[in-house]
C-alpha cells in the first residue's frame, strides 16, 4: 500500500510482534519511573476502590500486596481483573463463540530459499490473502525479510467438545493441509514445511461489549475490554491507543488531585468515553470482514468477488484491513488530539 504514507503522514510497515514488545521495554526501560516485576502474577484483586489493592505472587516467593492509584488491567482476553471487576458489579463477561479457529505459522528463510516461488514472497513488500470458501489464509515477510507470517482462518472443527478455557490445541498437519487442499500448489508447498507435531490451533472467540471498563481507580485496556478478530490487524493498534489516550487523559488530572479516587474514577471514564464506541466499531467491522471473506456460493460470494476485481475503484473492498474507507476511519483519527480537545466537556457530564 505505497500510498499510505502520502495519504497520512507515515509509511504503512509490518513487524514481527516481538520487535514490537522488544521496542516499548526499550522505550520503558529509558524511564526512570517505570519498574519490571518479572515472574509475578497477580492472585485476586483486593479493592478497586478508593485505591486498587492487588496480591501478586512471585512465581519463586511468597504473596504480597501492593496498593496504587490507578490499576491498568492489560491482562488480555482472559483477564482475571476483568472477571473479578465484573463480579462486584453483579455481572459477567459474555463470550461470543465465532465458529473459526486459526493456524499461526512462521517460515525461516533457509526452509523457503529453495523454491522461487516462495522465495518470491519472502523478499516482496506485500501481503498476499489466499481466499476460498469459509477459509483464508493471510502471509507476510517480517524480521527483515527473514521470516514468512502466515495466519489463516477456517472453520473450527477440533473445538467442539473443548471446555470453555481452552483456546489451543495441538493440531494435526495432516488435517491442515485437508482443509486447504483445494488451495493453489504454492500454498501447499508452504503449509508441507511445517514439522509435524508443531501445528498449533487457536480458537477465535470475542466478547460482548461490556457494561463498563471501569470501577472505582481501575481501569481495563486493550484485549481485557475489547477483544477482537484478526481479519482487521487491530488488536495491537488499539490497545496501544488506549495507552496513548490513558497518557493524555490522566495527564489532565489536576497536581492537587493526583490521589483523590473521585477524580482518578471520573478521568478513566472519560478514556472509556473516549475509546469505547471506536474500539466497539472496529470489533464488529473485523467480524463483519470476516464473513464476507468466508463466504460460501451465491449471490453474495458474486458480488463480494466483483468487487475484489475492481481493486477499491469504487472507494472500498470487501477485504475491510485494505479497504481506503475503513483504512481512512482508522489512519485519519488524531487520538492525542481527541482526547484533548474533548477531555474537560467529558469530565463535565460526569
């Protein structure tokens, strides 16, 4: 998408999600205020309100508490905080089963550079989507061309007697390559180089929006509050704009006010005012992609390859993350500036 960086100001740029992690601890480690606690997870909230107590237990030590002002729960789409928030408010979360499980697959380069169709993949600058009926298969180049990403989607069939906690499983590379076998050769000779016994299954499941994000000094973000399908490549995007939107909005809190619960409960619901509706939006449009990518035969599967062919001639694609509509809602939004310019008349209706 070489136009993107003309359209808004920055080069669209794909990146294996561990340079990412590995580039915010960088960032984090060069802030004084900022401390790591590894190998501790966290055992129960004690108290939301008026200051968030949390236990937490080193996986080699003993239990302890830690009190705060404000407590993030960034502990993803199985969040504990989020179920133990919830519960206190009389409610739950309300998972949505999507009935599509994926296949995440890496390839090194020394297992491509033999074939030069593969290998033609590997030092493009694009993403290719391979789409069929109820499946597709999304790949790209990361790690400076050193590793090929492929993640599909397809019919979830390994998951049905599962319990509600299992996400994963270890799948069979026999059935993988049965279920895209009326895929084209190149993509069989890729999906061939995965080690049996290394193919891992992920069932794909959102959440309903929940009633809140926030009660009392704490505050959900990213997967705890909106998890989301991968057929967008938001999920990452939105939690860091939570991030960025948590940093302007608590930075508005007055020095005065720095530990008054009152205030700290009413400027992380105006992150929830600010964030929740766009982040609610994004959820759906990922599912609603994802149908329109797994159509069967019919009309609809007619019309949705029309549009494929005319290649976003008419200002949209049915492939919603390449869409220039849906890529404009999303590139176009100043958050810091939002969240700014809207904090004080927010703050005012609480």
């Amino acid at each position: 998408m070489p136009d993107i960086e003309e359209k808004y100001g920055f080069p669209h740029a794909l990146g294996h999600r561990s340079s990412l992690a590995g580039g915010l601890f960088e960032g984090c480690q060069r802030e004084r205020a900022i401390k790591f606690h590894f190998s501790t997870s966290l055992v129960r909230v004690d108290a939301f309100s008026p200051k968030p107590v949390i236990t937490v237990k080193p996986r080699d030590g003993d239990e302890y508490t830690v009190e705060a002002d404000i407590l993030l729960a960034s502990d993803g789409i199985k969040s504990a905080t989020r179920k133990q928030m919830l519960a206190e408010l009389g409610t739950e979360s309300q998972e949505e089963d999507t009935g599509q499980a994926a296949y995440r697959i890496m390839l090194k380069r020394s297992e491509m550079e033999h074939d030069p169709e593969m290998l033609a993949l590997l030092d493009s600058d694009e993403v290719v989507r391979w789409v069929g009926e109820r499946r597709h298969i999304i790949a790209y180049p990361v790690s400076n061309k050193q590793i090929y990403n492929l993640s599909s989607a397809q019919p979830d069939i390994h998951f049905a007697s599962a319990t509600n906690a299992t996400y994963t499983t270890r799948g069979s590379k026999s059935e993988m390559l049965k279920m895209y076998e009326d895929f084209c050769p190149l993509v069989h000779r890729m999906l061939d180089l995965v080690p049996d016994g290394e193919v891992c299954e992920w069932k794909l499941r959102v959440h309903k929006p929940l009633p809140t994000w926030v009660h009392g000094s704490a505050a959900l973000v990213g997967d705890a509050c909106h998890p989301t399908l991968p057929h967008l490549s938001q999920g990452a995007a939105m939690a860091i704009e939570d991030g960025a939107v948590l940093a302007e909005v608590v930075s508005r809190i007055p020095s005065d006010k720095l530990h008054d619960p009152v205030t700290i409960t009413k400027t992380l619901k105006v992150y929830e005012l600010l964030r929740k509706p766009h982040c609610s939006a994004l959820v759906d449009l990922a599912a609603h992609s994802g149908r329109i990518l797994h159509l069967g035969e019919g009309k609809a599967k007619e019309e949705r390859d029309r549009l494929f062919r005319e290649n976003g001639k008419s200002g949209t694609v049915p492939d919603k993350w390449a869409s220039p509509d849906v890529q404009r809602m999303i590139y176009s939004h100043d958050w810091i500036k939002e969240a700014n310019s809207k904090f004080d008349e927010l703050f005012a209706t609480l």
